[in-house]
C-alpha cells in the first residue's frame, strides 16, 4: 500500500471514527486509555470502523438521523475510554461494550 493513503486510514479513524490515544500515547501507551470523539458533522450520515490495538479491537458504529444519534462502541476488557459525544442532537441512543 502507498503510503499515502495510510493518511486516509488516519483520518478515518482519528477524525470520522474518533478513535484516539490520549496524548498521541505519551501518558498512556498501547491504547489503555482511549478517548473516542467522532466527527458527525457535514453531509456524512454514518460511520463504522475499528482499529486494532496491542490491547485488542476498538470499534465504532455511528449513524444519524434527523436530530437524533446513535453509537455503538467496543473496548478491549482491561481499557478505559472517555468519550465526547456532540451536544447538538435531541436524542443521542449509544451502547457501550467492553469485549
């Protein structure tokens, strides 16, 4: 694979996904801690991605209709994950799992 569209998957998964190591992995490396911030804005509808780590699978499942938002999230037993949803829908359903 070129290497330039590694910069695609990066964007994918720390923009679109959301999918984050707090301080690029400087005060918690391997994915321990997992900060999850997706972008939902614009003309994109959904997203639904994951990322493996040295801690296992991070996923992500967003989608949105209308005022209303919905996210499922998968973390590897053993992580913690803070995650930041946008405040500007009514009704926002998420689902959190640790696998």
């Amino acid at each position: 694979m070129h290497s330039a569209l590694g910069t695609v998957e990066e964007f994918n998964f720390n923009h679109v996904l959301g999918i984050h190591s707090p301080n690029y992995g400087k005060t918690s490396p391997g994915f321990k801690s997992i900060h999850i911030e997706p972008w939902v804005g614009g003309e994109v509808s959904w997203a639904r991605g994951y990322l493996e780590t040295p801690q296992g699978r991070v996923s992500v499942d967003w989608s949105k209709e209308g005022g209303d938002l919905k996210m499922d999230v998968n973390i590897p037993l053993g992580s913690t994950a803070t995650i930041v949803l946008p405040s500007e829908y009514k009704n926002i359903l998420k689902r959190i799992v640790g696998v």
